[in-house]
C-alpha cells in the first residue's frame, strides 16, 4: 500500500500490530495508540488525514496544546516517544521518507528518585494489614521479592516451590525463579489455609474464588497504605524498596537485576543514586 493510498488511522493500527508482534507490554501498546490516536484528531481539522501529511510544525504545535491542556512535561516527552516511534514504523513501511518528529525536542522535567519505603513506613504498613491474611501475604511477597504486581497476579498455585516462587513469562519479561524468605513462606501458607476452596489456579483470588485481578490488588494496598498514613506511595514503591534494601545489603547488582527481572543492569543501576550507604549493617526486611 503506498504513502498516498493509505490513511492514518489505518497506518495506526498497522503500528498496533506491529507492537503486538514485537511482543511489547499491553500498557506500553495502549499508551502508544492512544498518543497517536491523539495526534491524529489533532491534526484532521488541517486535512492531514495521510502520513505524508504530516508536518514539523503539527507536531510542534501538539506538542504547545499539551502544555496549554496542562499536561505535565513528563507526560508530553512520553506522548511525543509515542509518535517518534510511529513515525519510525512509517518509514519502515515507506509510509513517508522524511521523519516529521525527528527536529521536535522533548521538554525537559526533573526525574524523580524511586520512592523508597523507610524502615517505620513498611513495618507501619504490615502491621495495619496484618489480620487480612491475603493482603498481607502480597504486601509480604512484593516486598520480599520485588516481583511486579503483574507477575504477582498471575501466580498460580504450581509456581510455588518449598522456598522459591517460579515467575512465569509475563508480556515482555521472561521466566525466572525468585527466592522465597521465612518471612514470605509463612505469610503465603498462612494465606493458603485460608484461601477460599475453587477451581481457579491463581493463589490469590477473591473471596467468591475469581482471580484477583491487578486493578483490586492495587486498590486494596492503597487503602493500607491510607490507613498506615503513608504518603504519595503506591504499589510498585515495595518493589523500589526491595531493591534499594539489597543494594543497601550489598546484593551483587547483577544478581539483583536477575531477581527482579530488569532487561538492562543500567535500570537497576539507577538505583545507586538513591541508595545511601551511610548504614554498612541495614536492618532486614525478614526481621522486622
């Protein structure tokens, strides 16, 4: 199909394809056809409905009407990768030959450190969830392992070994087995005894034996998270935390990388610049 034949809405979904063929994350997938779709609506008003329509100056021009609809810095450096990626993709198809993106600079913004739980924010946080033995085992889990919630709501009951949890592949993340602490063993059979008779394999599902789906998991953290009065935090914040009490530990940055499951050691490396290492004997996270 030629430049001049094909639209943008049907060159979009192309991209979806190719996303999904390329074995990128569900999020990253949606985030992508919604920035494109975005900048599609945006520039039909100017008949610009095929690729090689689209011009610099549109995508400058997006780019200032974000920031008028107040949109953070962050979110219009992400939303323009998005269509510096599809612009890529057309090229490759020989959609358009020039790259209208390419001259657009992204807006700078501070990035913020990971936010690390303290040593009373987690120990305050599994004392108010104590008693609801399911989130209790997954506050203890994530915070053990550093697994992503994803990952933790696939689960299923043969992924447990007596010491080890297997972390099924999972979107674009491959397989590996993590170690399971005493801390982590006894939350999850204390959970397990308790856990409602049903046919679903997953370990963690709700009191009527359906899955527990990522969304509720998330919900429900959130709300000890409230209750133990810990601010700006959210779920992956036990991940973050697993990880910067390792380096605090001294955990090899390689192996930390393969416990959690980073495709890059940089992304785990970006984890020094936030780990002090003014306490040589930190407290462990099994022992509080």
């Amino acid at each position: 199909m030629s430049s001049d034949s094909i639209n943008l809405q049907t060159a979009r979904q192309q991209f979806v394809d190719d996303l999904k063929q390329k074995g990128r994350s569900t999020a990253t997938i949606l985030a992508y056809n919604k920035d494109v779709d975005q900048l599609i609506e945006f520039v039909a008003p100017q008949k610009a409905t095929k690729p090689n329509q689209v011009t610099t100056q549109q995508i400058e021009d997006f780019k200032a009407h974000l920031a008028e609809k107040n949109y953070t810095a962050k979110s219009i450096s992400r939303k323009l990768n998005s269509i510096k990626t599809f612009c890529r993709f057309l090229i490759t198809k020989n959609f358009i030959k020039d790259n209208p993106a390419a001259p657009v600079s992204h807006p700078k913004y501070e990035i913020k450190p990971p936010r690390i739980l303290t040593k009373m924010e987690y120990r305050s946080l599994r004392d108010v969830c104590r008693d609801d033995v399911r989130v209790y085992a997954i506050v203890e889990i994530l915070l053990q392992t550093g697994i992503r919630i994803g990952e933790l709501a696939n689960l299923e009951l043969n992924d447990i070994d007596t010491n080890q949890l297997t972390i099924k592949p999972y979107e674009s993340h491959g397989q590996r087995q993590v170690p399971l602490n005493k801390a982590a063993q006894q939350a999850l059979a204390s959970y397990l005894k308790l856990r409602p008779k049903t046919r679903t394999k997953n370990i963690f599902v709700t009191k009527t034996g359906k899955p527990f789906l990522i969304r509720n998991i998330r919900t429900a953290i959130d709300r000890y998270f409230k209750l133990s009065d810990i601010k700006q935090a959210k779920v992956n914040d036990l991940r973050h935390t697993f990880i910067a009490h390792q380096l605090q530990a001294g955990t090899p940055l390689t192996l930390i990388s393969q416990l959690v499951g980073h495709k890059r050691l940089s992304t785990t490396e970006k984890y020094l610049e936030v780990v002090t290492r003014k306490d040589s004997t930190p407290t462990s996270l099994e022992e509080l």
